[in-house]
C-alpha cells in the first residue's frame, strides 16, 4: 500500500507531540500502540500488538514522526500477542486503561489513583451542540469529578471515563443527593431483591428527590439511597 506524506499529516503530529506533556502515555484506543513522550522530540515506543496492521500503522506513524523531527525509540519488548477473541480483545483494552490510569499523575507528583476518589462526586460542566451524522443537531451534557490533591491541593477536572477506571462501577455509579445522603445504582442482583421487596427509586434525568440534575451515566437506573453514614 503507498502512504503519501502531506502537510495536514506534519500538522497534526506536531499538535499531537505538543499537546503531550513530557512522560505523558499516547494510547490511540484500539490502536494496539502505546507511546510515551520521553522528550520534546523523542517518543518512545513501550507496547505494540503483534499484529500486521498495528506494524503498518507503527511504520507510518514513525515515518510522519520523523518527517518533522521527532526521534522514534523503541522499548525491549514491545510485541504482545494479538487476543484470541472479543472477550479477550475488551479484556486487554481494559487491562491496558487502567495500566495507564496507574501513571497518572498531579504536577506535584502525588498519585493520582491513589486519591480519595468516594469524596469526590460527579458535576455538570456545560451544555454543547453536536452534530450528528445525519445532519441533526443533539445537546450533550459534559460532566466532570472536581478533583483536589490531598498533598499540594491542587483542583483540577477529571473526565467520567478516567473516573470510572480509577474508583471502579460502585463509586462511578452513584451521585451526591445532598451532605448526607448518595444515590447509588444497583447491581443487576440488587434489582432482583428490590423488586421483591418493593423497595428503589427509579432516576431519570432529574432527581427524584431534589429535582436536580442527573450525571447522564445514570440517567435510566434503579437506584438506592444511602446515608453516607450508614456505609461500610
Ligand atoms: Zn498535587
């Protein structure tokens, strides 16, 4: 297959290289390809699938790299074996996330998976348009986690997705009702007993009891409210 070079191309690995802080993990999901920025021009290659595209698509990129002047380095081993089936395919993908949830980081150094993540709870961002691929126009709500470093109390925003792979389901599928109670999804297995017992609220996209906003990832769920007290 030929691969021509244009300027949109050199564009876009310039932008790339210097949206990336120095150790910061380029991780195209589904690319197979993991990078790490060692320098303002070198990146280092630290896992690749052994897979031919994924080897065809590491040649362009280090080819686009190099067009404007980055030094392409390459771990020992970097070659793991393709997954064998979906299962095992969603299972590495997975695997792989939360290697790199592990790496974040706060400017002062402190971890940031290692972080009260129960104490801090879901906010809504803003409203934006999108278009979509038939030519309507839908509103998205963007949330985040208002994240404060225990060590140096830096506030920064972190994204639900990153969220989810750092606390893990139960604390990403709940939101504050108020100081002393949270709304708190259930498990497919908790329904079940709920709906012996009668007992849950359904959520929609308004609380049901404060009337305020909902996180979007909880929109549609059965939920339980818990004294934030009454845990563990
Ligand atoms: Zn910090």
């Amino acid at each position: 297959m030929s691969f021509e070079m244009n300027d949109d191309m050199k564009k876009w690995a310039k932008d790339l290289m210097s949206g990336l802080g120095i150790g910061a993990i380029w991780a195209p999901e589904g690319s197979g390809l993991t990078y790490k920025k060692m320098s303002d021009d070198t990146l280092l290659l630290t896992k690749m699938m052994n897979h031919p595209d994924v080897l065809e698509n590491h040649a362009r990129f280090t080819t686009i790299m190099m067009a404007i002047g980055i030094n392409m380095a390459e771990n020992e081993e970097v070659l793991f074996d393709a997954p064998a089936n979906p299962e095992e395919a969603y299972m590495l993908e997975q695997q792989h996330k939360i290697d790199i949830a592990h790496g974040w980081k706060c400017e002062c150094g402190s971890k940031l998976i290692e972080m009260p993540h129960e104490t801090f709870t879901p906010r809504f961002l803003s409203s934006e348009e999108v278009l979509l691929e038939n030519g309507d126009t839908d509103v998205v709500e963007i949330w985040g986690y208002l994240y404060e470093c225990p060590d140096c109390d830096k506030a920064f925003n972190v994204d639900p997705d990153d969220y989810h792979l750092m606390a893990g389901d139960k604390l990403f599928m709940r939101y504050k009702i108020d100081d002393k109670r949270v709304m708190q999804a259930m498990t497919r297995r908790e329904m079940i007993q709920a709906a012996k017992d009668q007992t849950g609220v359904l959520v929609g996209d308004a609380c049901p009891i404060t009337g305020g906003k909902v996180p979007t990832w909880l929109w549609g769920t059965y939920c339980f409210v818990v004294n934030s007290d009454e845990e563990e």
